[in-house]
C-alpha cells in the first residue's frame, strides 16, 4: 500500500532517531525511501527528527556548504539567513560575509522587502546601495555602462565600456575594519571567466584597500585587476586604464 509522504516522514523520522549517525544509503536500505524525494537534503531530514548532525554531515568541505546554500537560495528565492541555517546546517555570513552576496553567488535578486526584517542591518544595507549608485554614476560620466549583468553564478554590479575596452565591475561597500580580500578577488574572477573578459575593477571606499599597496593592480592567468576608490573616480578619467 503506497504510503503519504506524511507518513514516510514519520518512519524516517523514527529510524533517525533510533540511529543518529546513518547516512542516506543506510536510511534507503533500512526504509526502501530516498531522502531527496521526501526531504531537500539529509540536513533537513535530521532537523526533522530533531536529531544533532552526524558527523558525516558536518565534514563538508567550505565550497561543499557554500553549493548547499547557493542550490537552496536558487529553489528558495526569497529565504533568510535563518531559514538557510536551519535547512542547510551552514552560516551564512561565515562563508558569503551577507545574505546579499549569498544571493549574488546564487543569481538570484535579492527581495528589497527583506532589508527591514532584521536580517541585515537597514543601515548598512541604505548606505551600501546608495554608495553602489554613487559610483555607477560617477562611472557614467567616465564611459558607457550596463549595471546589473546577470552570469551563471551571480550578477555582476555592471561592465564598464572604457576607450573601447570593458571592464567588469565590483562596487565594494566595506566599512570599518574590513578589507578587500582574495575572496572577492575571486569572485571577479569568476566572473571575468564567464563573461570571456580580461579586465576587471574593484571599487570601495579607500580605507578599505587590501592590506599590502602592491596588491592593487593585480595580474593572474592573464587577467588585470584593479582596485580604485570611489576617490579615484570623482571629478576625472582613470589615468590607470
């Protein structure tokens, strides 16, 4: 007799329960049920049972938690920062620094409706949009853009036609004791890949420059980058370009 998916819950459930480190072979051999039909992932499956995470599942390598959360944003547009952790076992910001570039990672538009809810500081959020469209602006006295350019890992702030060149752009908001890391290096990278450019910048406000000053112009794997303030813009061409 086929059963509920109610039903099947509930005996996966009790099986959890009853043996806290299974793994989903374990679980399909006991049960005859694949976790992936009745449950996103085993994360949620084990949230359901209220059981602690098995070891097995709390091994995953960083790019292997950052895929779960970029492959639930895409199927769940519109989740929060504590929805995300409940069903994946990850932190967020740990790994993304915001729920905003977590949703750039993913391709997704981040929903204007969260700002307010409590997820992301309102504003950090005002301030970080507002300093974006400041220096699209400025860019636009300098050369031609398309802001918002989508890719198959995130959108890109926007391409930057420059003397017939473009670029590929990345407004950076970093405040306090935050800098430009390799992080966000490689995620222009990425892009720069998957849009077949070779050039790429970094804007941010200029306490926010990588740590070390020979790290502003930078080229790997015949790829140039490099990182400007929003100082460097006002009021006149890039001499650099």
């Amino acid at each position: 007799m086929n059963k509920t998916i109610e039903e099947k819950k509930k005996i996966l459930r009790e099986y959890i329960q009853a043996h806290p480190n299974c793994t989903s072979k374990q679980i399909k051999k006991a049960t005859k049920f694949k976790i992936e039909r009745i449950y996103s992932n085993m994360i949620e499956a084990y949230n359901d049972a209220n059981v602690s995470l098995s070891k097995n599942l709390t091994r995953r390598s960083k790019e292997k938690q950052k895929s779960d959360i970029i492959d639930y944003i895409r199927k769940n547009p519109g989740c929060s920062v504590p929805e995300i952790r409940a069903k994946t076992g990850v932190n967020v910001t740990r790994l993304f620094e915001s729920i905003i570039n977590a949703y750039q990672f993913a391709g997704v538009k981040y929903p204007q409706r969260d700002f307010t809810k409590g997820v992301v500081n309102p504003v950090v959020v005002n301030r970080s949009l507002n300093f974006e469209k400041e220096v699209i602006n400025q860019l636009k006295t300098i050369g031609e853009v398309r802001p918002k350019v989508r890719t198959k890992t995130g959108i890109v702030d926007c391409i930057l036609n420059y003397k017939n060149k473009d670029y590929v752009v990345e407004v950076k908001d970093f405040r306090s004791r935050n800098n430009i890391t390799m992080s966000q290096i490689k995620q222009l990278i990425r892009y720069l890949k998957e849009l077949n450019l070779k050039n790429g910048l970094i804007i941010c406000p200029k306490d926010s420059f990588p740590k070390q000053k020979n790290e502003r112009n930078l080229y790997i794997g015949g790829l140039k980058i490099m990182i400007l303030s929003d100082e460097d813009l006002r009021g006149r061409s890039i001499k650099e370009l």
